[in-house]
C-alpha cells in the first residue's frame, strides 16, 4: 500500500510511505506456543545470584512454576530455614520472572506438579539431589550450573 504523507514542516513535496504487506494467516499461529517451566529450591535470603537463576529459566518458556521448600521439609533435610515459608513466598511472588509459586512438601509429590501444572521442562540446579528417574518419560529434565553471585552486604558480612 502506499500513502501521500504531507510533511508539515517542508512547503513543497510529499513522500511515499510503503508499508509491508500482511503475514498470511498460515505463518502466525492461531494460539501463543505456551512452555510451563518448573524448578525447586529453598530461596532463603534472597539474593542476586537467585534472580539470575530465575531470569535464565524464565526465558526458556512462557510461564516460571517454582517450588519454594516448606519449612517443614527444610527440617527433614536438615537444614532449617532463616525465613518462615510465608516470607519466601512473598518475595518469590513479588518476583518479576516468577509466574507462580507452590510449596514443596516432599520430592514425591513432584510428578504430580508437573501433571497439575502442565509442565513442560523440569529444570533443577546440578546440586539439587532429586531422583529424576522416571520424570525425563512425562517431562524435559534439565541440570544446569548455579552461579553462586551473592549481593555485597551479604559477602562483607561473611567477611568481618
């Protein structure tokens, strides 16, 4: 298509506008392609290093699931949290990249998480020590590194 735009500030002349022509309806899809991203951790003492864990995964798919431990699974790992589950879920939650949280009452209910909600890639830090047998046949079963970047008054207090 082309158009006469008249530019106000010249006196004479007009330019031609070209526009592109329209995406057939065959190229672009009728529905988004959703990808749900689900992955687990204790997020006690929030920190830099967590966001960037949460922003890589967050753009893997359209849709973040995390898993926030609850305080009595800390206790049965053994190693109990300095945060209540209520705080962490808070700042979870208040998290730009982080659809949705739920609570992580134990490593068995974690096939049923990714049926309940639609999940589409398991990503796990390669520290995390989940059995992953069996879940690579319903879902993507991603172990990625963690940078362990912390945010500086955390580090100068482990200083002094």
């Amino acid at each position: 298509m082309k158009y006469d735009i008249p530019f106000p500030s010249m006196r004479r002349g007009r330019a031609t506008v070209v526009t592109p022509a329209a995406r057939p309806s065959s190229i672009t899809p009728s529905t988004p392609i959703t990808r749900t991203i689900l992955t687990y951790g204790g997020f006690d003492g929030f920190h830099t290093g967590h966001a960037d864990w949460l922003r890589q995964l967050a753009r893997m798919g359209s849709d973040l699931v995390v898993g926030c431990q609850s305080e009595q699974f800390c206790q049965r790992a053994g190693r109990p949290a300095h945060l209540g589950f209520a705080a962490r879920r808070a700042v979870l939650e208040r998290c730009r990249y982080v659809s949705r949280v739920i609570p992580l009452e134990t490593w068995d209910q974690v096939r049923s998480d990714i049926v309940n909600y639609n999940v589409s890639v398991l990503a796990l830090p390669a520290h995390l020590p989940l059995p992953v047998s069996g879940l690579d046949e319903i879902v993507q079963v991603l172990r990625l590194p963690v940078t362990t970047r912390e945010t500086e008054p955390r580090q100068r207090a482990r200083a002094s």
